[in-house]
C-alpha cells in the first residue's frame, strides 16, 4: 500500500498564490522528522489540491554539500505556536 504524498509549494510561490485568492484553507499536520521526533507542518488547500510549505531552493557555490539543499523539503516547527508565526507572517 502507498503512502500517500504530498506537494511542497516553496514560500515565494505561496505569496503569490495567497495574493490571487488560491489559498482555500490550512491545517497544521504532524510529521515524524529525520531524528524520529513529532514536528508540526503547515499544510494548505490550493487549486489542485493540499500541499505543505516548504524552504525556498538555496542555491549558491559555497555550499559543499548541493544535493541535500536542493531536495524539496517541508518546513517543520517543534510547536504549534512557531506553525502560527508562519501563519501570520503570510497573513492566513
């Protein structure tokens, strides 16, 4: 059986989809993180569906390590308050 999956829609699309009135809801989910801890995410309902806020690419010549960084990645908060910090600073 699938899991299933997600989309990441990356902080700067998320602006401008917020701005066009795409935004239909949102939810704070729970998330199991690398280090098998529970973390909060941010999971909105758009047109085509949900999708969870993630960091913008880092692109950039000094970093070693490009791969990982360039991965798409959800962002996780240990706590409800930090998700809603998020929250109001993209004024949902």
């Amino acid at each position: 059986m699938r899991k299933p999956t997600m989309k990441i829609v990356h902080k700067s699309r998320l602006r401008i989809a917020r701005a066009f009135g795409l935004v239909r809801g949102v939810r704070l989910i729970r998330v199991r993180d690398d280090r098998r801890r529970m973390r909060w995410a941010v999971a909105l309902r758009v047109f085509g569906g949900w999708c969870l806020v993630g960091r913008d690419p880092m692109t950039s010549p000094w970093i070693i390590q490009r791969d990982p960084w360039l991965n798409p990645r959800p962002l996780l908060f240990p706590n409800i308050p930090a998700a809603r910090r998020l929250l109001a600073d993209l004024g949902l």
